[in-house]
C-alpha cells in the first residue's frame, strides 16, 4: 500500500495548483473565507449537529483515515477537506473539520469533537 502515498500527494497538490489556476482566471484574487476553529455552543453547535448527521459522520472520518493512514498529516487533510466543503457549499461539515484541526493543534481534539460522535 506504500504506492498510495506519492500518488495521494500528487493528487491533493494537482487539486490546490488547479484551484489556484481556477481562481486566477476568474480574474478574482484568491480569497479564501475565513473557516474558524473556535469552539461553537447554543444554536450554532445545534446547526453544526445536524448538517454533520451519522452517515456524513462516517463518511468523513472514513475519508479522514484513508487519508492520514496515507501519510497525509491530519492538519493537511483536515484544512483541505474543510477547503473542500467550503467551496461546495456545505459549510456545516466544512466548520466542524476547522474545529478538529484547530482542536489537534490545540491538543484537546477530543473535548472539541465530543458533540459530534
């Protein structure tokens, strides 16, 4: 399974360089909104709950560990996941993978991620 990892690599490279070129010829710079990490509570964590239901669940962190079990690190497929749901409009999912990076950076991705699992 070792030849997953460059060819892994090079996709998620071709997808970034291929964003930017996109971006570029849109004749917009690139921007890109602001996902944040912060800990969310009330109607806010409610809203997240939902548009990150059990099958999307596992659908993620499937993703997730392929990804990582890769050789990816999980801060460059959680910011690229996030990116990625971002731009496709689901926003929900797209702010609790933010919160997961920001909680494995912070070191407490558990307590960050509890309401979700």
């Amino acid at each position: 399974m070792t030849g997953w990892r460059p060819l892994l690599a090079r996709i998620l490279a071709d997808l970034r360089r291929l964003d930017a070129a996109l971006t570029r010829g849109l004749g917009k710079p690139a921007e890109r909104a602001p996902l944040s990490g912060d800990a969310v509570r009330g109607p806010a964590r409610l809203r997240r709950r939902l548009a990150f239901g059990p099958k999307v669940r596992a659908d993620v962190w499937q993703l997730i560990a392929d990804v990582v079990k890769a050789g990816i690190s999980i801060q460059v497929t959680t910011e690229t996941l996030a990116e990625g749901f971002r731009r496709s409009g689901r926003k929900g999912r797209a702010l609790v993978l933010a919160e997961l990076r920001a909680g494995v950076l912070d070191g407490n991705a558990g307590e960050r991620l509890a309401p979700y699992v």
